[in-house]
C-alpha cells in the first residue's frame, strides 16, 4: 500500500496533515518532496482532487514499481537518491509553463509507453 499526503514541518517533526492509515509504530519509508510557502494558499478542493488523482495512480502501479530498492549499498542509494532530486528539480522547473492538465497527460501517456514496452 502506498500513500500520498502532505505534512509540515515544524520544530524538528514532520507532522503530517490529517490521519494517515496506519498501525502504532508501523515502519514506513518516506519521501520528501519540499514545497513553496505558496500551496498553504492552494484551493483545499483543488488540492483534494490532486490527491485523489495521485492516490488512483498509485493504485494501479504493480506492487514492485513503488518499493524501495532493496539490494543497495549505501554509496549507491545515495547516489540514487541524488540523481532522483535532481530529476524532480528538472521536472519542477520545466512543468511550470504547463497546465495540470497537460503534465498528467503526459504521465498517462509516457505510463501507456512503458507498459506497452512491457507487454512485449
């Protein structure tokens, strides 16, 4: 199961923001993706749609394609982790010329491409 939720940070603890379904003291991994101060002003129904759109992507991926790597040296997830920021810094700074719209037709579209390259 994975899930998407915002959280804050505040006096050394990341809090998320709302209930999240888990048991007392269940592990998790987490990813962290900064925002700008300029979403605590974002449309609250807006943000819910994001996330339900978010939540049913990630209901459809195969269980393996959300996991961490698991075989990893530790030289080698951070290396990983740092080529993954860098990848997201790029995404962020071209996405912004493009509408909501537009980007998730992109994911649905490259998402359709990997999986028929798959099928092969």
């Amino acid at each position: 199961m994975s899930i998407s939720t915002w959280a804050r940070y505040k006096n050394g603890i990341l809090k998320p923001i709302g209930t999240l379904p888990l048991k007392e003291n269940q592990r998790v991994q987490i990813i962290v993706l900064p925002q700008s101060q300029e979403l605590d002003e974002v449309d609250e129904a807006r943000l819910a749609e994001m996330h339900r759109r978010a939540d049913e992507w990630l209901a459809q991926q195969p269980p393996d394609a959300v996991r961490p790597a698991s075989r990893l040296s530790t030289e080698e997830q951070r290396a990983f982790e740092a080529e993954f920021d860098e990848i997201l810094r790029e995404m962020r700074a071209s996405n912004v010329a493009f509408s909501e719209e537009e980007v998730m037709a992109d994911v649905a579209a490259a998402l359709a491409e990997v999986r028929a390259e798959q099928a092969k």
